[in-house]
C-alpha cells in the first residue's frame, strides 16, 4: 500500500467522525489515486457516499469492491443494503447470501433477508432464515414470536410451540404470545 493512501484514508476517518462527509469522501477518493486496490478505502468511500445520498456512486464503489476483493464480508453486506435500498431485492437477495456464505452466523445479513422475504411474501424464505437466526440470537424474544406466528401462517402449527414457548420464557407478561399460544392449543385440538 502507498504510504500517501494510508494518510489520506486516516485523514477520510478523522473527518467522517467531525461528520465532514464532504471531505470524508475527498479523502477516500484521494487515497484510491495512490492505491486503486485499496478494499477499506473503498468500501468506507462507499459508505460515505450513501450518507451522502449518492446510492448510485457508491453501488458502483460496492461492486468494484466486490470484484477485488469477493470474500470481503463487510463489502458483500454493504452491497446487499445498497441494492436494497435502490429496492433491487432480488439482487440485493445473493449479496447477503454471499455475506452468509463468507460467515453463517452474520446475523445482519440474516435480518436483512428476513425483512426482504417478509416484503416478497416468500413465508418459507423467511422461516428459513428465522429457523438459522434462532441459536444465534438466544435472548431475542421477538424472533421467537415471529418464527411462532410464521409457522402457524404456513400450517405448520405444531411446530409453531417450541420457539413460542421460549419467547414466553423470555417475555412471560407478552399478552400477544397467550394469544397465540391459546390458538395453537385450539388449532390442535387441545
């Protein structure tokens, strides 16, 4: 790496955290001159650029990224928000599989495809993702809830218990989770 793109890249962080973005990202684009291969640089020009309501320079900083450096966590996330927000989903989709596929745990990515399925009406997508979120995130009650009264929409009612019963574990005044508990009994029969 330049020496020159390491001191303009300090100098781009010095000035994001003033909330000079602005500079932040004259900095960044500096440091790419002495050293276009520079991933952190990159991906933080990027983000400044989002800040700064320029989702299409930094969707094209994202993928050129992307294309240096493809097992780059940060940037495979960052490309899947970008798409999300341009409400390209289906693209936005393989971003964060791929940051999946570099990290099975990344709970961000996760999130962000629950929330995209939950907006396609993909119930067993979101299930799915639900089901993977579940021991990653052992004291969040809602995605418990949430798992319970997906699986009930998608006529899995018997699996539905479970993950109800654990949030009600972790939240036992949730008024709305008796609700749903009281269905499911009645749904089987009980």
């Amino acid at each position: 790496m330049h020496p020159k793109a390491l001191a303009h890249y300090q100098e781009g962080h010095v000035y994001r955290e003033q909330g000079d973005l602005g500079a932040a990202r004259d900095a960044f684009l500096q440091a790419l001159e002495h050293d276009a291969r520079y991933a952190e640089a990159r991906l933080a020009l990027a983000e400044v650029l989002a800040q700064l309501g320029d989702v299409a320079g930094a969707l094209t900083h994202a993928r050129t990224l992307m294309d240096d450096q493809p097992n780059l966590l940060s940037g495979a996330y960052l490309l899947g928000v970008l798409l999300a927000k341009e409400g390209r989903l289906g693209e936005a989709v393989g971003s964060f599989q791929r940051a999946l596929f570099l990290d099975a745990s990344f709970q961000p990515a996760l999130r962000a495809l629950i929330e995209i399925y939950r907006q396609q009406g993909d119930l067993q997508g979101e299930i799915s993702m639900l089901e993977r979120l579940l021991p990653l995130a052992p004291k969040d009650a809602e995605v418990r809830f949430t798992l319970a009264e997906r699986m009930v929409r998608a006529g899995r009612t018997a699996d539905a218990g479970a993950p109800l019963r654990d949030a009600l574990a972790l939240e036992p005044n949730a008024i709305h989770g008796y609700l749903l508990l009281a269905d499911i009994e009645g749904r089987l029969g009980r």
